[in-house]
C-alpha cells in the first residue's frame, strides 16, 4: 500500500544525501520546542563561546540555547551565524529589478567577463551563453554514453529563455568603426563540434575554410556553420561557438559581411577544440552603410568575445563547464545565503586543476559513497594520482590512510564496492566458515561487520582494506555545499548537473521565457538552514518508512510537529501568500508534508487517534492550503472509525463551508454529509443534495472476459475475437453500435496537452518571480492559485478568444512553434496533430474555454481522474460533436474525484455517460 502523499515526499527529497550533517541530532536530540530559532533570547551573549561538550557531546548555543552536536564545527558556525543575524536584524535590502539574471551572465569558468555592448533587442537574439565547447564520455550515471557535441550547433543547445532586462543602450560612447578598420581584420577563434564533421580526420592545419549561416537551425537561429573552403565538397567541419555567432551572424545577414580563413592547428585530444583565423571581407551585394549604431556595437561585441576568448583558452570538457557554470552563478546570485568560508571554499573549485575538478564532478555525480582507486580512469583525466592528492588537500575528498581509521559503517559501504569472490573470501575466514555459495549479498556484509564475527576489528579492517586497497569518497563539507548549490540552482531536487547533459544531447529543450526577478527564493541564511534541515528529516522520514522503522518514523512525525514555526501561518494566510510561491520552499512546508505522509502511516496502524490529533493540528496551523480538503475528509473518515458519529458529521459540514476545499474532496464531504446526516441525526436536507446525488447516464457493453491473475487488470474478447482491455472494448462498441465515434483512451493526459497548447502563451507570460533558472518546463506557481490571480486580464481576455473560435489557430500555431519542447502537462508523442485538431473542432469553443478556465484556476485538483474515453465524431467538414466516457468493469465503482468530474463536466456542456462492462 502506498502512503497518501508520500510519491510527493520523495519528489520533493529528490536524490537520497550520502551524508546528513543533521542526521545525529534529529535521531538523538530532545524533541525541539516549537519555534526556537525564530524566537532568541532577546539578549544573547553574543561574546560567549559556545561551550564544552557535555557527556553527550554536545554544546549549547549561546543565542538560542539549541543543543548542536560538539563535533561538528560546521553546523555549529553555520547555526552561531544564522542566530547571531536574526538576533541582530538588520534593514532588509530588496533585489534591484536591475539586477543581472542567468540567462544574462557569461557563462565562463573565468572570473573576469567580458565587457559587451548592448545592442538593440532586434540584433541580440540569442543570450551570451557559451556554457561548453567540447566534448566528453558519460558517467555510469549517465549510461555509459558519449556525451556527443550537439552537432546542429557545435554547442550547448540554447535554453529559450531570454533575459526580459537586455534593454536597448546607447552606443554613442564608442568610436565609430570604418570600413578599413573591418575589411581584412582576422579573428582568432575555433571549431566546435568538430567531432562530428563528415570527416574529422580529414581536417588538418591550414584547411582553408568559409562560414556559412545556418538560419533554419532550430536549436539557435544565429548558428553559423564552419564548412571546407573548397567549393567542390563544402564539407561541414562544425560550427562557431555560440557567444561568437549570436554578433557575427547579424552582420553576415543584414551588412553584407563575408568571412574565409584557415585551420590554424590541430589538436591531439579529440576532446579538444580546433582554433581557426577568420579574415573578413565585403561581399559584392553587401550593404555601403557601415557606420550606423548597430553595426558598431555588434563589430565591437564581436572584438570583445574573440580577446575575451584569447586571454581564457577554453580547455575543460562538458561536464565541467557546465559544473562551473552551476558553481559560478549560485555564488553570484545567492551570495547572502553564504558565510565567507562556504564562499572561499566554493571558489577554490575553480582554481583546481582540470583534472582535480573533473574528477571530483565524476565522483560526484556517480553513486558511491567509496570508490576503489583502481578503478577509476577516465579518457579526459591525465592523472588521476595527482588529481587525487590535490583534491585532498583542498578537502574535497576523503582517503583512509589505514586500518585504525575504518569504522564499521564505513567498512559496510567499502564491503559493497568489493566482488562476489573477495567477500565470500573475507565471510569465510571471519565466520571460519566454509562455503558462502548462495548467501544475498547484503546479508553476507551484515554477517562480515557483526560484532559476532570471528576476529578482532582490527584484523577485520585491515583484511577488507588489503582487498579494496586505496579507497576515497567525497568528504562530507563538499558534499553539502554542492548538494545546496544543486539546490539554489535548480530549487528542486529531482534535477542534477545531468539536466545540463539532457539538452547538450538534445533529449529536452526548455521553453522561452523571461526571468524577472525582483526578490530571492530564500531571503536570509536562515531561511535555508532551516529549510535543509526540513529536508533531512523528510530523507529521515523516507528511509525509516522503506525500512520498516516505526520508531524512527514516529520521531520524524513529532519532530515536525515541533518545528513548524508559529509565526508561519499569520504569514501564510495573508493575501499576499496567494499569489507568492516561497513557502513552497519554506521548513514548514516540508515538514507539513512529512506530517502528511505520518498520518497515512499512523492510519495504517490504526492509531486514529494519533492521526486525528495530528490532523486538527494541520488544519490549525495552515488555514490556507489545497491539502485542506483531503485532511478535513480524513479527519472526518477517523472519527467515525472511532465512533464518533456526530463529530464526523460536524466535520465534514464546516469544511463545506471552507473555500479551500474542493473537487473530489468537497463532493466526498457532500456525499459523507448526505450519509451521516439521515434523520433523525439531521431532519433538514442540505441544498447541494439534488446536485451532489445526480444520475450520470449509463451504457452497458458485454464482453467475453478472460481468466485473469487476481488483481490483474480485466481482459476480454472483442467481437473478432481478440483479447483487450476493457476500454479497447468499450472503444470498439462505440466504433461500431455505438453510434461511429472514433475515441482514444487517453484519461487527463489528452486534455493537459490541449490545455498546455491552447494556453502556451499564458503559461510563460512575463510574470515576476516565477521563474528563477533555465531549467523550468512551467512557472514555479504553475498549480497553485497564484497562477490565476496574478495572470487574470491575461487569462480572461484568452478564453474570450477561445470561445469566439480561435482554439484551432491557438493549438496549430503552439504546435509548429514549439514542438517537442518540454511544458508541464504536454506529451508531444501521445496524440498527432491532426488528432488534436479533430478532438478541439468536435469538443467546441465553450466547452474549451470552461475546461481551461477550470485547469487555470485549480490545476492541482483538476489535472487528474477525467474520463478514461475522449470521443468524437464529424458532422459535416467544419463542425462535430465530442462525448466522455467513464469505463468500469464489473468491481469497480467511481471515485469521488471522477465523480465530481463527470457532474462539472455535465454542467460545462459536456456529453458524458459511464460505461460498465458485464461479463457474458
């Protein structure tokens, strides 16, 4: 059985830590009062250190009296830090609407940037994103594979969003360029993608070459090819790199310039960029104007990449670059969330060596925790011995030097990097046992670690180490500042430095959009601590519940209880939360999760009255939230298991009242009501009862079925005497004496592609704050009702459109533009498009509209349970009528969510009917 609300918790937990720098204290510690951090002694002694471990070994804090543990100095700085700036509070600053977003920055390992002329928004196109330029082999993380140059451009795929700040500058500071001062100018610049040329290893040094525009790309319509001077063949050898193409490609368009060169050399490392020297010259039909403002500014932008490029020779590898980038713009954009040493730490990344950094990315980015030394090699890394010391002496690995050093938990995750043959080695001679054949994996390293084992630990540690010689792991302040730069970057956790792999192969292309950011996610370091710590204990959470630890699970579910501060919910119940989505990213609000998923637990358990008390605390704490409908019914559903007729009762008639409550949930309280509330409990008969109770027509269909497992899903024989499922059945009676429909099993998923397609342009509207990286397929409020509020004239003036029969256009027009991009909701490869068009001609511009409407407004608590059949059928070329179909078998019945579709549907103007199927 899963937990309610717990595929959500793992969404939000994302990739499981190695390394918990609060695991300790969350196991060990008193259970927190509520609130202590956001309540500090109003007169600290900021002076007093903190004091001596106690027999525990752990020390207080001096400003809020929390007990931290006395080892870990990272905690203790990082918490003295956060407390001693909330006891201390000071004006608080507001991001400047000015202020560089990513998708401005250069995107460049180096620390200086180049300085580049703004030119108009008609001439700048594409961002200044030069994220890599070569190429690399993939991780066992990443399948093994390749990680191919995108070929269609030489570089990184470009991310379509653009920064909505480029504003038109004047360029009247710079001097005027003459036409002698361009004719016959050389570039020095290089070859990416080269790779993959027709023919790489016929490229050689003093190759003469030509460029040729490549405006179709659909990956970047700056793109400039790199093709073989002779006329005869016009091989391609690659592609200019982007930051250089986005300037040089409006002078080849709109003046006329023409550029020939040669390959300057070659390099031995097929990883390696090819550097060329271009020469410029005027084409005959090229333009006599040269002088006017935008030519200036893209000649001299095109200057300032080339030196720029001169003076940071681009050596590392895909990977790498896009790590860098990662490392690079959280610094930059999140530099109040860090103290001086997390800054310090994070910026001696980049002054490693190649090497050192590219091994520490392929450690990090694999499974471990422990890697055996002799089995690490990659193609792109030199030396790995050399690497390997650098790295620790910066502190980003972790060695052991010798067997006294070898604890036990570290012994476990060292035995599971060994073979079959070296552990059955190791069982026998520390059991003194024969044999071994046979035993799980997992259960002979529990048997080796025992403390029943046959020799002393240090004898054991010393015989695992000679079998696994030098091992070394990623040490645990590394991993923590990289997993929180992970986090700031992507904020979620089911993102990694692999996302940046997806688009430079071209498996996902993000959608166009404008970052308008005006204020962070996290305001204060705080804020994050608090929130990572949440996090921890989500993991926690996770692990016990796979583990089957009832004790542990209990202690997170009180652990959260406790934590969830008390000045949360006057903040979140003032309109201003409505529209804004930090506390999605707040530790209340992952902790009301975990709480979530420890009632369903707790019900399981049967322990209702653990789970009641839990639930009147949530529906206290967060007045305003969508998860009220589902705690008001399970409130609701407990007491009565209970006994406790009348209180079920009076539940579910107050949360008919709270406007939070909706689709399934508020028609499962209406049907609770109608079925409790029988007199003589209640004489009165509620208004809703008449809309609640109606008849949704039914159909029958007769089918031969098949002997199936028990719990398998129904097969049958159709008319022809194949086997189906039972809503290919249903699809062929409505083929048929049906009346001629053509259909599709789809459920929601048709209709969130319809919606996605008709409302593209609302969905990535130019709204503050909501979109923060370059790496999102909707607006972070996208499910919240934020997502209305705050696009309303928008929205409304849309479906006004709809209605008056322009879905068509709307649904034609997403489609060609923009196919195969990533957008919540869309599957590109479910439905055609000329299936998409029949189903919006039949289904009507009203019907349409109302369905969007609903989907804007409560995408959350609409997106799932609509009919399993979407059919339609014409009536002429140009118009037609559409039908939903519920299908169920002989066991099964509606949920209330499908139920309350059908009703909404009905009153939208919908034909729906359900479907029951009955066994001949």
């Amino acid at each position: 059985m899963v937990l309610s609300g717990r595929e959500s918790l793992i969404r939000l937990i994302g990739k499981r830590r190695r390394f918990l720098p609060n695991r300790r204290s969350i196991l060990s510690d008193p259970i927190p009062n509520p609130n202590p951090i956001s309540s500090p002694n109003p007169n600290p002694v900021v002076e007093q250190p903190p004091q001596q471990p106690d027999q525990n070994g752990d020390v207080q804090c001096p400003v809020c009296a929390r007990n931290l543990p006395g080892d870990d100095y990272n905690r203790i700085n990082s918490h003295l830090d956060a407390c001693l700036s909330l006891s201390q509070p000071k004006p608080a600053t507001k991001r400047k609407l000015s202020q560089r977003t990513l998708l401005q920055l250069n995107f460049s390992i180096s620390n200086s940037k180049p300085k580049l002329q703004s030119v108009t928004q008609e001439c700048d196109n594409a961002p200044f994103l030069p994220l890599s330029t070569n190429d690399c082999e993939g991780d066992e993380t990443i399948e093994e594979q390749e990680l191919p140059q995108n070929h269609e451009t030489g570089v990184n795929s470009t991310i379509g969003a653009t920064s909505s700040s480029s504003s038109t500058m004047d360029c009247g500071v710079l001097d005027d360029a003459k036409p002698e001062d361009v004719f016959g100018a050389t570039l020095e610049t290089f070859i990416v993608g080269w790779r993959h040329a027709d023919n790489p290893e016929e490229v050689c040094a003093g190759t003469a070459i030509s460029l040729l525009r490549d405006p179709q790309n659909f990956k970047d319509p700056n793109a400039i090819k790199v093709v073989s001077g002779d006329s005869a063949c016009c091989k391609s050898l690659g592609f200019l790199p982007r930051e250089l193409a986005q300037y040089l490609s409006p002078l080849i368009d709109n003046y006329g310039l023409g550029f020939q060169g040669h390959v300057t050399s070659v390099p031995k490392h097929s990883l390696d960029i090819v550097p060329i020297q271009l020469t410029c010259h005027r084409k005959a039909d090229g333009e006599s104007k040269y002088a006017d403002e935008t030519f200036v500014c893209l000649w001299k932008n095109v200057q300032h990449v080339v030196e720029f490029a001169s003076r940071n020779p681009h050596s590392s590898v895909k990977y790498q670059l896009n790590f860098c980038v990662m490392l690079q713009e959280v610094l930059r954009s999140n530099i109040h969330l860090l103290t001086e040493d997390e800054k310090t730490y994070m910026d001696s990344f980049t002054l490693l060596s190649n090497d050192s950094q590219r091994l520490f990315i392929r450690l990090y980015t694999r499974k471990g925790p422990w890697f055996r030394m002799s089995s690490i090699s990659y193609p792109e890394i030199m030396d790995t011995q050399k690497a390997v010391k650098e790295l620790a002496e910066k502190e980003y690995i972790h060695s052991i030097k010798g067997a006294n050093q070898l604890c036990r938990s570290d012994a476990k995750d060292i035995l599971n990097i060994l073979n079959v043959s070296e552990l059955r080695e190791i069982w026998c001679i520390s059991l003194k046992k024969g044999g071994g054949h046979g035993m799980k994996k997992q259960h002979m390293i529990s048997s080796i670690i025992s403390r029943d084992a046959g020799l002393p630990w240090s004898q054991l540690s010393t015989m695992i180490l000679e079998r696994s010689g030098s091992c070394i792991r990623i040490s645990s302040k590394a991993e923590s500042l990289m997993w929180r730069t992970e986090r700031l970057f992507f904020l979620n956790g089911e993102q990694d430095p692999s996302s940046f792999l997806l688009v430079d192969m071209g498996k996902i292309k993000y959608p166009a959009y404008n970052c308008i950011i005006s204020e962070p996610i996290f305001s204060n370091r705080m804020n994050l601590l608090s929130y990572e710590e949440a996090i921890e204990v989500a993991q926690i959470m996770d692990e016990a519940l796979d583990a089957n630890k009832i004790e542990v699970v209990l202690r997170c579910i009180k652990i959260s209880e406790s934590r969830v501060s008390t000045d949360f919910p006057d903040w979140y119940s003032t309109s201003e939360s409505v529209s804004s989505i930090r506390h999605l990213f707040t530790a209340s609000w992952v902790y009301s999760k975990v709480v979530t998923v420890g009632i369903s637990f707790l019900e399981q358990e049967r322990r209702y009255t653990d789970a009641i008390n839990l639930l009147r605390w949530l529906l206290n704490v967060f007045p305003s939230d969508i998860r009220r409908g589902y705690w008001t019914l399970r409130l609701s559903v407990d007491l009565e298991h209970l006994g406790f007729i009348d209180e079920s009762l009076q539940v579910a008639e107050n949360g008919l009242l709270d406007p939070w409550i909706r689709a399934g949930s508020r028609m499962a309280l209406q049907r609770r009501v109608l079925r409790l509330g029988k007199p003589p409990r209640r004489w009165k008969v509620p208004s809703f009862s008449r809309s609640a109770l109606r008849k949704i027509p039914q159909v029958f269909v007769q089918g031969t079925p098949l002997n199936s497992d028990l719990g398998g899903k129904s097969r049958y024989y159709n008319e022809e005497g194949k086997q189906c499922g039972v809503e290919e059945l249903v699809l062929h009676y409505y083929a048929g004496d049906g009346g001629g429909w053509q259909g599709v099993h789809a459920e929601s998923g048709i209709w969130l592609t319809i919606f996605g397609l008709l409302m593209w342009e609302v969905i990535y509207a130019d709204v503050p704050n909501v979109f923060y990286t370059r790496f999102q397929n909707a607006p972070l409020d996208f499910g919240t009702d934020g997502f209305y509020t705050s696009r309303k004239s928008v929205i409304e003036s849309h479906l006004q459109q709809i209605r008056d029969g322009m879905a068509e256009e709307f649904l034609i027009k997403s489609w060609e533009t923009h196919i195969g991009t990533a957008c919540r909701g869309v599957n590109w490869d479910s439905h055609s498009l000329d299936e998409l068009r029949s189903v919006v001609t039949c289904v009507g511009g009203t019907c349409l509209a109302s369905l969007c409407q609903l989907l804007a407004q409560d995408y959350r608590s609409w997106s799932s349970g609509m009919p399993d059949l979407l059919l339609w059928r014409f009536h002429g070329e140009y118009s037609g009528e559409a039908k939903l179909v519920e299908v169920k078998g002989p066991s099964d019945r509606l949920s209330e969510q499908q139920r309350a579709w059908l009703l909404l549907l009905m009153d939208c103007g919908f034909a729906v009917e359900v479907c029951k199927v009955k066994p001949l």
